[in-house]
C-alpha cells in the first residue's frame, strides 16, 4: 500500500503566509500578534497601530501575486459603518516578519 505523501503546507516563513497571518491577527484584535509580525516596521507606534484599526470591523485580504519576498495585496476594509475603503499595495517579508509594507486606497464603497 502506497502512503500518501501530505501537502507542503506555508511556513511561516513563506511571504503570502506571513502577509495572511497578519491580516488573521488584525481581525481577531491581536494586534500584538500582528505587531510582532512586522506591524513594528511600518512606521507606527503599537499604539498609533492598534489604533489605526478603530471603527473597522473586518479585513478582506485577496493575494493578488506573488514574487520572491514581494506579495501584492487588494485589501477591502470594512467599517463598522457599513462602508468599505479599498486600497492595494505590496509588503516585502524577510525571515518570516514584514519588513516594509505600502498601501494606497484606491477607492471607497458606501454603505450597502
């Protein structure tokens, strides 16, 4: 009998998965978590970070591509007034954190 070999799944230190997992972190109020995963390299203070956050009630993260330690990302923020900001951009990952990060909001949705 043949064993099935699994599936490589991301390491954290793989770019998308980092990009992924920060996002995740966002979502749930880690922002600690998020901070540690390069958060502290995009040019904030934790509280300035943290606080940044305020009145969004959900990210919408879509991988738009992938290359070396660049991944490119749309992003639609939900508001907790039921409007969404959308912005894309790029981060740069290095050993498993963010290192630099650039987003440009591109658009906004009214509430719907």
């Amino acid at each position: 009998m043949v064993t099935p070999t699994p599936t490589p799944t991301p390491t954290a230190q793989d770019p998308a998965a980092v990009v992924s997992a920060f996002y995740a972190a966002i979502n749930a109020q880690d922002y600690a978590t998020a901070w540690n995963l390069g958060g502290d390299n995009l040019g904030f203070t934790y509280s300035a970070f943290a606080a940044g956050f305020a009145g969004t009630a959900h990210d919408v993260l879509t991988i738009t591509g992938e290359q070396g330690n660049t991944v490119d990302i749309h992003l639609e923020a939900l508001q907790d007034d039921g409007s969404a900001k959308v912005y894309d951009g790029f981060y740069l990952v290095s050993n498993g954190q963010i290192t630099e990060g650039r987003l440009t909001q591109t658009g906004t949705v009214g509430p719907g």
